[in-house]
C-alpha cells in the first residue's frame, strides 16, 4: 500500500528542473533540427511530454476534498485535465473522482517510495 504526503518545496523544484530541461531540450533541438529533419525533433517533442506525463503519473496521486479519497490517474486523464497551482502554492489536478464522483480540483500529492529513499540528496 503506497503512502501520499504533501508536494514538498524539494518536489516543486524537482518538477520545475525537468520541464525546464524538457522545455530547453525542444527549443535548442528545434533550431537544428525544424528543416530537413522536424519528424525526429516531433519524435523528441512527443516522446519527452511521455516521459513527463508517466514520470509524474508514477510519482503522484490526488486527494479528493470532497469525500477524502487519494487515487491516481492515467497519463492520459493527466495529459488533458487542467492543472493549476493556489495561492497557497499546492497544485492541483480538476478531475472526477473516482469514489464519489465528484468534479473538483484535486490536490497533487507526491507518493512516497519507500525503496529508493537513500537516492535523494
Ligand atoms: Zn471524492
């Protein structure tokens, strides 16, 4: 049984570099590779937001407000569900929810794994 706790400002960051490794890789390659070769640079494009979504997919879950459930969602409701962050700096996910089926934005929670916790610095 996994555990969920809070997005740490740690995570936050975490999340950030990656996009922002994501988002330099695509705009650098796009230079020399939008001509003769753009079907490899939407190889790249479209493999990194893979990796992405299945990344955080992998490392989050979401905590209903309304009947307290924490579950998680697939790549795909992920990929096209809205995200946002309050002004409490939480992020969230606006998803039904599986047990009470409820549309609400869903705090992000990070899954907490057990296995590899002497990786992180
Ligand atoms: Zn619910």
């Amino acid at each position: 049984m996994p555990t969920y706790r809070k997005p740490k400002q740690s995570d936050i960051t975490e999340w950030l570099i990656f996009i922002g490794i994501y988002v330099a890789t695509i705009t650098l390659t796009s230079f020399l590779l939008l001509g003769a070769y753009w079907y490899v640079w939407f190889v790249l494009v479209a493999g990194g937001l893979f990796i992405l979504v299945l990344w955080h997919k992998k490392s989050t879950a979401h905590h209903c407000p309304v009947c307290g459930d924490e579950f998680e969602i697939t790549c795909l409701t992920n990929l096209f569900s809205p995200h946002g962050v309050t002004k409490e700096d939480d992020g969230w996910t606006y998803l039904k929810c599986p047990q009470c089926k409820n549309r609400a934005k869903m705090k992000i929670l990070v899954k907490e794994n057990k296995k590899n916790h002497t990786t992180h610095n």
